[in-house]
C-alpha cells in the first residue's frame, strides 16, 4: 500500500469512519481532521494494489477505517525497512560477480593490501570475497543479525554499523598481521553486527531480554570460538586461506565500542 498527498479544497469531517464527497474518500474522525481555514488542505490519498481508494473502500471499508486510525494516531511503518541489508546484499553479490566470474582485473585493487593499503581499501575490502562457499556464509549471517539490527536502527544504521564494523576489523588485523596480508571478506563486520544486535536489545522489558538472551549466547560462543583458534594459530581452510581471527575479534569490539559511543551522545529533544 503507497501513500501519497493530493491537494484539495479545505475540507471538514464531522462524522467518524470514511466519508464520499465529489468522487474523492476523506478520513473522518469525531473532530475535524484539518484546522486551516480559507486554505487549500491536504488528504491521504490511497492507492490499493493499483486502484484508486473510491473504488477500493466500498469493498474494503474496515480496511479503510483502519488506515483511519492509524493516520490519526500518527503511527506509521518505518520506511524502507529491510532495504539497508538488502543494499549491502547486492553489493556484495554484484562485486562477487565481477571478481569471482567475469574476473574483471580492476577487482584486485577492491582487497585490502597490508602492504600498501589505498584509502578505499579498508572500505571495499567487507564487499570482497575469495569464493562461492565464503561469500555464502556471510550472505547467510548478513541477512539474518543484519536484519535484527536494521529493526531497532533502521536502514542508515544497518549500513554504518556494517563499514564502522568493517573497518575495525581491518585495522585489527592489519595491526597484528603479517605484512604481506591481502584482507577480503564480510565476516568482521558480520562480528560488528553479532554485537550490536545483542546490546541494542539490552533494555528493560521481558520480550528484549529475552532476544538478549538468546542471541547473546550465540554470540558469545562464537566470540570464544574465535578466540580459541586465535590462540592455537588460527584455521587454514581449503586452498590456502587463513581465517583472520583477529578480523572478527576487531569486528565484534569495534560494534561493542559503537554502542557504547552512541549511547554517551546526548539524545534529541522530543517534540
């Protein structure tokens, strides 16, 4: 269902529930829903899978009155909910895509080069990855801790926790890796959203404990995973790939030290 504006003549509604006049649908409440007077006012109007609300509502008239309700009471779905993970989904499947099958030569310089790290490097590098079953996992674990994050942060906030996530997890290994290290891969910013979207549920009800509860366990052992195999000397996969640990590590406190920066910003005025 999309909402849009219409201009019309300045309108009162006396009754409560969906009102006819001139071919147009107006939303009534016991009050009148507009104030100005003398003035053109604007109304919602509803388009429903293609049709226009006067041929709509007669059919769908609780529908219709619920809408009312909700325009009334100023509530409203978050705007492009979903579409922050979706957004780095594609991403890194249209750079998988120039990497991994046409083999674009260009995409080499998208790694992140210890040696001789370029500045948009240490950005580009969370959308690169070495193989079908790499990228795989992390689209896995992307599209699931991105989504719990992008509900309580919203499309913006799903995207920054990702690069400022991303980014820490680089400069962690590149820290403490040798210097001939090329970084690809999503996975440390993948730790980064791990964290947030634990902390981000630390609040004061059953329902967001509870989601707290769950999924702070799963975090945490694969925090101690990575840390174990840190300590052992890290896994080599298939091919030669080493697993960067301290990536992930670097990743998950980066989103623990973002939380906390946050929550020390003073908040807005509410209105």
């Amino acid at each position: 269902m999309q909402l849009s504006t219409k201009t019309l003549s300045s309108v009162a509604a006396p009754a409560s529930g969906v009102h006819r006049k001139h071919g147009q649908i107006f939303l009534e409440k016991s009050t009148p829903v507009f104030h100005r007077r003398g003035l053109d006012e604007k109304v919602l109007s509803v388009g429903i899978q293609g049709r226009s609300w006067d041929r709509a509502c007669p059919k769908q008239t609780a529908v219709c009155a619920g809408r009312a309700d909700l325009v009334q009471r100023g509530e409203k779905k978050p705007a492009g909910a979903g579409n922050g993970v979706y957004l780095l989904m594609l991403i890194n499947a249209i750079l998988f895509l120039c990497d991994q099958v046409f083999h674009l030569p260009m995409m080499r310089s998208l790694c992140l080069s210890h040696a001789h790290p370029h500045w948009w490097q240490w950005v580009t590098h969370t959308f690169m990855h070495a193989s079908w079953g790499h990228i795989s996992n992390n689209m896995f674990f992307l599209l699931t801790f991105g989504r719990l994050v992008e509900d309580t942060e919203g499309a913006f906030g799903v995207v920054f926790t990702y690069l400022v996530c991303g980014m820490g997890a680089a400069f962690a290994s590149y820290l403490l890796s040798p210097a001939n290290t090329v970084s690809v891969g999503a996975s440390g910013a993948i730790f980064g959203l791990f964290a947030v979207s634990v902390l981000s549920r630390l609040q004061l009800n059953l329902r967001s404990l509870l989601e707290s509860l769950v999924l702070g366990q799963f975090v945490m052992t694969q925090v101690l995973s990575e840390l174990k195999s840190q300590m052992r000397g890290g896994l080599t996969l298939a091919g030669g790939l080493q697993v960067s640990h301290l990536a992930h590590l670097g990743g998950a406190l980066a989103g623990v030290l973002l939380v906390l920066l946050l929550q020390r910003l003073p908040a807005g005025d509410e209105e």
